[in-house]
C-alpha cells in the first residue's frame, strides 16, 4: 500500500513539474553544465525582490501548463536575483538594467535573445523561439559582429538593444556609429533619427551639433532645438541617485558640473534645468530649505512640469510642516510660490483629460491641484 502511495505521490510531482516551467536549484555554472549534459539552452529569469512584474510572471505566466511543455524539453531554467550573490556579478556580465530581464543562452553562456520587461505566456514562447532558431537580437549581433554599419541596420540594431534595456550596449554603438557623423547628422534623415533617439550630452557630438543648432533647425525646424534642449534636461537627471526605483538625493559635485558645462554652452534656462532635477534630489534628502530655493527657480522654468511642482509643494508642506516653521522668511516664500501657482491654474482649462475622484466627485487634474494649493496656502499664511 505504501508502496502505491509513494508512486501516486512521485508521478503527481513529476505532473507538477510538467505543468509549469521547471526552475533549477542551484546557480548560473550548474544551469550551463545541465544545459551541455542535456542539450538544452539556458533560460534565464533576471529578477529582484522588489519587482511587482517579476512577481507576476513568475506567479501568472511561468505556471502555466502550456509555458512548462514549451520551456521544460528545450531549456534548463533558472532564476537569478540580480542583487545578490553572483547575481551581482551576472548583472553587470549581461547589463541587466529592468526587471524582469528574460535571457536565453546557449552552453557557453552566450547570449541569444534577451527580453526586458513583462510578457504573457504567449508572448513568452515566441520570444524563447527567437533563441532557438536564433534569430532576433543573436543575428543582430553577428551582423554587427561582422562590421555592418548602414544606417539602417544600426537604427534596427539599436531599437532592439533599447527593447532589451541594454544600456551600456546601446551607448558602446550609438557613440561608436556617431562619433565621426556630424556633418551627416544634418543631410542624412536615418542618422539625424539615430542621433535624436540616443544621444545624450556627454557625447561629442551631440556638442558639436549643439554648437550648429541654428542650422540644425533651419534644416529640420524648431522641434529639432527643442529636442536639443530636453536632452540637456534628462541628462541633468542622471546626477539624481536612486534606490531601486526611488529617487534618495542627487550628487552634488556632478550636477554642479553639469550646470557649468551648460553655462559653457549658453544653454538657455540653464538655471531651470538645474532646478529641475534639484526638486527632485532634494526631496529626497529632505533638504526643506534647499528644495524651496529649486521651487522658486523652477517655478520660473518656461517648461515647468505642474505635476512636479504639485509633488514638491506638498513634499515640502508636508515634510517641512511637520517639523514646524522655523524660519518666517521661507514661509512667506513658501505662500508667495502658492500663491502664484494658484494664479496660474484658477480659471484655466484643463485640456490634459485627466481627472480626479475626491469626496465622490470627480473633477480635473488642474483643478484639484489648484484646490490643493489654495488649502496649503490658507495653513502657511
């Protein structure tokens, strides 16, 4: 009887695993040798702990019956967190950037196709065929490999690294297509959309463009300078420093850099720009007074975004109100910066078709920021 039992018991484990995808004990070495000893690739579920989507997936979509018939024959499996252990080391080898990053390698442990973000099981299989057959990003990279470099290929090969979140490759080919194109930037359409996609500032030749811009918009109209203008602005957002996904405070010297190297360039709102990432840096140092300083400049900025001065002013009256007001001069400022924001939104159109639901009523975006501004104001006066 005993006997029965256990065999009931091992063959509904062995229907347990064969329903889902069957992820390996054991880390990266160990899934490259069963691969080889078994003929299989590797499929790799890049992951932290922190990640809602990779939850999901690995709650919704890798249990699925149809997922585990799929991977199970064709592939040793495994899951890496990405923030420890050798997961560390492995993020880096493979520039894992978002989560979940999906890898399919082969018994070397080189990659065939790679996925960022979440996919349903269907979307799933097909992406995992990429690998097998070896096509998608794999055949990108052996046409690279080889030396081609028409604009074409090279905008193709970037939009897949982009979809993968290859950071650190997009920047190696973009500037490495780039660097010598300047001129072509201004005749050659494919090249002007390569440099507009993944430039940034730290390139030279985004400099050198920026150096032409007159021209640069003579040729592709006034988008074209303001383009050039928020890419000043999101590079100043990379000196912001991070946990996970939440913004902790920013570094100093480098945004100081940042606003000189502006300056060098005379591009104009340099100040703005420069505030516009200090809200965000110092709201997460708490840094009440500072954060008040970036406000008021920001509040100047000619593309102020209000969803971030809303955030802020209630950072700020939230975080600093809690500690009480020491200093009446930043109180008047703080009602002053309130009092102007409310100018601003008070009787004006909301055509942005966002809205709200406050006390049951559902009412504008603007309206409601506007209606909170006016409430910190009446408790900062």
């Amino acid at each position: 009887m005993k006997k029965i039992v256990l065999a009931v018991f091992m063959a509904a484990m062995a229907l347990s695993l064969s329903a889902q995808i069957n992820f390996r004990e054991g880390g990266f070495a160990e899934a490259l040798e069963a691969a080889k000893s078994e003929n299989k690739l590797v499929f790799m579920d890049c992951y932290t702990s922190w990640c809602g989507p990779c939850k999901l997936m690995a709650s919704k979509e890798f249990v699925q019956e149809k997922a585990g018939e799929y991977f199970n024959p064709r592939f040793v499996s495994v899951k890496i967190d990405m923030e420890k252990g050798e997961g560390v080391e492995l993020r880096k080898r493979y520039d894992v950037n978002a989560y979940p990053t999906l890898l399919v390698l082969n018994v070397k442990g080189e990659l065939l196709c790679r996925h960022a973000g979440y996919l349903s099981v269907d979307e799933l299989i097909d992406f995992a065929e990429n690998g097998v057959k070896g096509g998608g990003l794999a055949g990108m990279h052996k046409r690279y490999a080889a030396g081609e470099r028409s604009s074409e290929f090279i905008g193709e090969y970037l939009a897949l690294l982009d979809d993968a979140a290859m950071s650190g490759t997009i920047r190696s080919v973009a500037d490495d297509f780039l660097k010598d194109k300047t001129d072509a930037v201004f005749t050659d359409t494919n090249v002007y959309r390569i440099f507009c996609g993944y430039v940034t500032p730290d390139y030279a030749v985004f400099r050198s463009v920026y150096a032409r811009k007159a021209e640069l918009v003579k040729r592709y109209g006034e988008k074209a300078g303001l383009h050039l203008e928020r890419v000043w602005e999101a590079g100043a957002r990379k000196y912001l420093r991070r946990e996970a996904k939440k913004i902790v405070g920013y570094d100093v010297a480098g945004l100081e850099a940042y606003y000189a190297l502006m300056k060098e360039y005379r591009v104009p709102e340099a100040e703005g720009i420069r505030a516009a990432a200090l809200v965000d840096g110092t709201i997460g140092t708490a840094e009440w007074a500072a954060l008040l300083e970036a406000m008021t400049e920001y509040n100047r900025f000619s593309r102020m975004v209000e969803d971030q001065m809303f955030y802020a002013c209630n950072a700020l009256f939230y975080g600093q109100g809690a500690e009480g007001w020491k200093n009446a001069g930043e109180r008047k400022k703080f009602a002053a910066l309130l009092e102007e924001r409310v100018k601003a939104l008070k009787g004006k159109e909301d055509t942005s078709g966002r809205t709200m639901t406050v006390g049951g009523k559902r009412m504008p975006v603007m309206e409601y920021y506007c209606q909170s501004y006016e409430e910190m104001l009446e408790k900062v006066k």
